[in-house]
C-alpha cells in the first residue's frame, strides 16, 4: 500500500505545522520533515515513527525537498534524539572540561605551547570519549557553540593563569570544518582576547582535519 497525497497539501500542511508544532521534550530542537512513506502492511503503522535514518537521517534535517523513505522499525532514530537533546543540554549546562596537552621542545625540555582538549562529562555516564559526541555535534550543527564554548573557556583559563603570575603559552584550539565553513571565527576569537584582556599570539586555532 502506497500512501501518496498532492504536493499543494503537502506544502499546506508543512505550513501549518511550521506555524503550530511544538516539540513536548524539554531541551528538545523544533524541527521536522515531511516524506512519504510505502507501508508493505506488516506491523503496524505507528511504528513508522521509528524510521531508521542512520544513514540519511541528519541530511533531511533542515531539509525544504520532498524525500521518499523505505520505513522500517528501528531504535536507532530515538537513541538520536535522546543524544542530540543529551549533547545540546551538556553545552547548555557547560558539562565540558579542558585538558592541555603540552608540547615541549625535544632538547631543551622547555614548554611551548599546549593543545586545548574537549571532553565531555555526562552527570549519569561519566566521561563521554570524544568519538561519541564530536560526530553528533559536527552532523547537527551544536559543533558551533560547543567550539564558542571551548573558546571562551581556553580565554579564562588563560587569563587565570596570568593573572596568578604563572607562566602562559600558547594553547591551540581544534576548529571543525564546519566552523570554517560558517564563518564568524574570527569575530568570537576577537571577543574573547577582548573580553580577557589577552595577545592574539596566546590561542591559535587549526583544523580537524
């Protein structure tokens, strides 16, 4: 069984959602897509709410285009979206801490600079290794405040230090390719050398890769 109605409905409808649908999940992002959806009669429908979209789920995000989705019940849509609205209320609540990596000149022992490494502390999990929660907050774009976060952290840290008379050195941030990509680097690293009173020449920013 084929479930297919007009385009002009479907553009209404989108419509009216996008004015009156609001998401009851605290912390949850409003957002949603249209598709339709061939149900082959076994199960039940309701369980088309569970679409596997691990693999073309994040790219309809945002999405304005009509998308035509095999539905199958999974568990994997809902386990994203638990992870997204765990991940968005972590950098809400500032759950991240900086560790600094220290490079050290090879003859002489002295330090030189220092990498700025993020990492997440769940209240329920502990801590969240890297490669769990950098590739959801690059593909849902929350890479952005996180990396806004991480910026302003390095620049208080750094002003902590001076002003308890230590020593500072340069600390390298890892900027994603997505924030290359929507610019405004340059505007929240000015900021925050402003707002601490601290030299350009003390936070650099580099690639992911």
């Amino acid at each position: 069984m084929v479930f297919s109605v007009g385009l002009a409905w479907r553009k209404k409808q989108a419509e009216e959602l996008r004015k009156a649908y609001h998401l009851a999940i605290d912390g949850a992002r409003e957002g949603f897509y249209m598709v339709r959806a061939i149900y082959d009669g076994r199960g039940s429908p309701i369980d088309f709410v569970l679409v596997d979209c691990n693999e073309r789920g994040a790219s309809l995000i945002g999405s304005t285009k009509e998308h035509l989705i095999d539905m199958r019940f999974s568990a994997k849509l809902l386990n994203r979206m638990r992870n997204e609205q765990a991940l968005q209320r972590a950098i809400k609540d500032a759950q991240f801490e900086l560790y600094y990596q220290p490079r050290v000149d090879t003859f002489s022992g002295e330090l030189r600079s220092m990498e700025a490494l993020v990492r997440w502390r769940h209240p329920e999990r502990g801590m969240v290794p890297p490669v769990e929660f950098i590739p959801l907050a690059e593909e849902t774009g929350l890479i952005v405040g996180l990396g806004e976060l991480v910026a302003r952290n390095v620049c208080r840290q750094l002003a902590a230090w001076r002003n308890a008379g230590l020593s500072v050195v340069p600390v390298s941030i890892n900027v994603s390719p997505r924030q290359f990509s929507q610019g405004g680097l340059s505007t929240l690293f000015t900021s925050c050398l402003v707002e601490y009173g601290l030299d350009s020449s003390l936070v650099d920013d580099f690639g992911t890769g």
